[in-house]
C-alpha cells in the first residue's frame, strides 16, 4: 500500500471565496446559493395551535421498541421519527416556510418540521422551545418543489454550542483538508403559533447541509453506493456475525443493500475484528480508502471531537462506493467539537483491541485526565488519537508506513489549514455572521495550533 499525497488548498480559500468547496465539492449546483458560508438568510415559520401542540409531545427516550434512526405511523396517519442515538420520540409536524432573503423569496406550504438531537434535545426545555434542533424537510408531506434543488435541511440552534460557530469552522477545516463534509449557513429564525407567537424570533441558527443522495451525487459522484449512519458501535466498525440483520440494527444503511453490500461490509468489520497483522496489513487498501480515512481522523484529534469516531459509537457516516467499492467516512455532529465534549464524561486514551500485540499506543487508563496533562493545549494527543477500544485505528497506526504517512498528513494540514493565520480569518469571518454568540472558541483554536506547531516543529 503507498498512499499518495494530494496537495490540499489553503484554508484562506474559504475567505476568499466563501460558498465554494475547498475538496472537490464543487460538482453539482444543489445549494450553491443557500450555502454561502457567511450567508444570512431569514426564514420563518408558521404552526397551526394544533400542530404545535404535537410537536410538544416530542421526547428524548421513548423509542417504543422502534430501532433508532426510522420513521413509523401512528394508528392516525402521523410520521415519527425515532432519534438515532438516545431513541427519541419525534412527531413529524406541518408547518408553513416562508424564505425572506432580499435577494429572493421562497414559500412551501405543509413542509416536515420535527425536533432532533440526543443530548442537544435533553438539554432544551418546555420554557424554551424554539432554543432547540430542528429538522426540515420540504417534501415530507408531499409538498412540491425545493429550495435551491435542496429539500432537507438540519437546523441548529447552538443548544450544546452557544458560539454558533464550531460547526461551521470545524466542517470548513474538513473540507479544506480533504474530507467529504457538509456545508453550513445560517439563518435568523422567527415563529408563528396562533395565541403562543407572533413572528417571534427564535434567534440565530446554523443551517447544516444533510447527508443524503444530493450530497452523494455532488461530493462522491454517481452517490449511489450504501450510505450508513453507525450508532452504538463501540468501537468503531467490527465483525457482528454473520446475519444481515444485526449489522442492519448497528450499522443503519440508508436503503436495503444489495448481497454484494451486505457481504462487503461484513467482511470490512471481520478484517478489522481479527489480529493478524499481516492479514489486516495487506487486506486493508482494498476495503479501505486509507488516505481519506487517516484525514478524516486526523481532522477529528485537531479539533478535539471525541464524540466521532474518536469515541467509536457515533457522529459519523460510512459510504460504500461503487466506484472502487472503498468504504469512505463522512463527519456529522461537531457541536461539541473544540473541547466543547470535556467535562462531559471520562477521557480515555485508545486501548490495544484484545490480544492485540505492538507498540504503537499508550493506554492512560479509563481515569478522569485533565487534557492540558497530555499534550499541553486540551484534546486528544492528535499521535494517539482515538478515545476507547478502537481497533481500525489501532492496527492502521501500528503499521510503521501507515504511522508515517498520518504524521505527514498532520504536518501538511497544519502548514496549510490548521494555523493561527489560516484559523484567525475563519474565525473571524463566522464571527461577523448574526448576533446572540456565546464564547468564541478562538481562544482553544489559538492554543491548539500553537501547540501542534511547536510539536510538529520537533519532528525530525
């Protein structure tokens, strides 16, 4: 295996020409004028009382035995989402969308509207239910037409982030680093609910681009391969056996997959599963597109975002593409990137899977750790990036070759897009953007990529 080295545009790039994708994205001309990256649109919203109401009966655990991810019908006729991760319970509602932007206006009658998230939707509250994630879908009700060729839309309300910022800055640095990722932009939002608001502002949100077949089709063209959205994975991806079924409950494709799918993936989660190194070693090119791969996790350790991958049970997809039949990862969920995780639970650096043997991870025990102890600016030691037992990390970063090619990908995303000058223009260019902000993570980026500078600055 010899990884190849693709020369990766300057973070200043997005600055500069802020709605164009920095890794190849640009194919395809869906949402090309919604996602501006510092773009403001205004959008309001208008529920009848009844329909309100239903979205008030929203619940952060109440799954009723349905798997997690899936819609199902009540006994009425109504949809309802149950979450991917804490099983939520989600009534789809009807709502009235109405686009206000001064360059053009948009209107979509009985559009999908629902509330979304884990944690980000426990942390909302009855006092305050406009300060929560929603999910929009233009066609969930049969409603024609899209917004700029997009149809579904992720609405984030800066729940678990108050600076409205860590999504947008940490999928820019995706992409500009190579990684398959959606685009952001914000919007301001108001409510209309008879007797409840009147064009009530609900404040700024970041509009998030979903990870569906337009986004497949623009960023890794045909995109028509098994789209998966693991959760409860721990530990990344694994061998479940041989019934379909169960990869079905764990793995969550998008569609029903073909057998040369089903029999792809399984064979992926067996050759990670099993511990001989020169299977693993000389199998794994042709499963695994390594080089994107080593980036996407490379990204996640600079940015400290430890619930992804890095913790191995959530927050990212798996693609398996026709093209070469590789499985590639796609990054979601960044609200709690930049350390915004920490506090939140225990901080374990990577275990060796189960009778694995090398010498290419320390194991500091499942201890509560100050981050500043391990590397001296908070976040993952970005050498030994992974956060639990996570053997796809593990047997990649023991292979030597494989190890040097991560530290030359951390030495070139660190020259180019993870640097004080690079992170001050995209800071502040987002912070520009809308009002209401909490804390900056400025000063964590700052930091960071002091550190990261001076670290790599001692390699030889």
């Amino acid at each position: 295996m010899r990884p190849y080295l693709p020369r990766v545009a300057s973070l200043i790039c997005i600055a500069l020409a802020l709605s164009v994708s920095l890794s190849g994205q640009s194919r395809g001309t869906a949402g090309n004028k919604i996602f501006g990256f510092t773009s403001l649109h205004r959008i309001h919203l208008s529920l009848s009382a009844s329909e309100w109401s239903v979205l008030q009966t929203s619940a952060a655990r109440n799954s009723g035995g349905v798997p997690g991810g899936s819609d199902y019908q009540l006994p009425d006729g109504r949809m309802v989402h149950v979450g991917s991760g804490f099983a939520g319970y989600f009534p789809w509602t009807r709502a009235d969308i109405r686009v206000g932007d001064a360059s053009s206006k948009t209107e979509f009658k009985a559009a999908g509207l629902r509330y979304k998230g884990n944690s980000s939707f426990t942390r909302s509250s009855a006092a305050a239910p406009l300060l929560a994630n929603f999910k929009l879908k233009l066609d969930h009700h049969g409603t024609k037409g899209t917004w700029d060729g997009e149809k579904t839309f992720n609405l984030q309300s800066g729940v678990t982030d108050p600076s409205r910022m860590r999504e947008a800055i940490a999928y820019a640095i995706f992409r500009a680093a190579g990684v398959p990722a959606p685009r952001t932009t914000y919007a301001d939002l108001t409510f209309t609910v008879p007797g409840i608001y009147e064009n009530t502002p609900a404040g700024l949100f970041t509009i998030i681009e979903d990870v569906n077949k337009t986004f497949l089709a623009r960023v890794l063209p045909p995109g028509n391969g098994l789209l998966m959205k693991p959760e409860g994975l721990r530990g990344g991806v694994q061998d479940l056996g041989n019934d379909w079924n169960v990869y079905i409950q764990r793995y969550r494709p998008d569609r029903a997959a073909t057998p040369h799918e089903q029999q792809r993936v399984m064979e992926f989660g067996r050759l990670v599963s099993q511990h001989d190194v020169e299977t693993f070693r000389s199998k794994i090119g042709t499963y695994l597109d390594v080089e994107q791969f080593l980036r996407f996790v490379a990204v996640n350790a600079l940015i400290a975002n430890t619930d992804s991958y890095l913790g191995g049970s959530h927050n990212y997809y798996i693609y398996l593409d026709p093209k070469d039949d590789k499985f590639r990862f796609i990054p979601w969920d960044q609200d709690l990137s930049m350390n915004g995780r920490f506090g939140l639970g225990e901080f374990t650096i990577i275990q060796r899977p189960a009778g694995a043997t090398g010498n290419a991870v320390v194991q500091f025990g499942n201890v509560n750790v100050n981050p500043t102890t391990i590397n001296g600016s908070g976040g993952p030691n970005v050498l030994q990036p992974a956060t639990s037992n996570n053997p796809l990390i593990y047997w990649l970063l023991d292979d030597p070759a494989v190890a040097a090619r991560y530290r030359e990908i951390l030495r070139e995303i660190v020259s180019t897009v993870f640097n004080a000058a690079e992170l001050t223009k995209l800071v502040d260019a987002v912070e520009g953007v809308g009002s209401g902000r909490g804390p900056s993570p400025r000063p964590f980026l700052e930091a960071r990529a002091a550190h990261l500078q001076q670290l790599i600055g001692g390699w030889k």
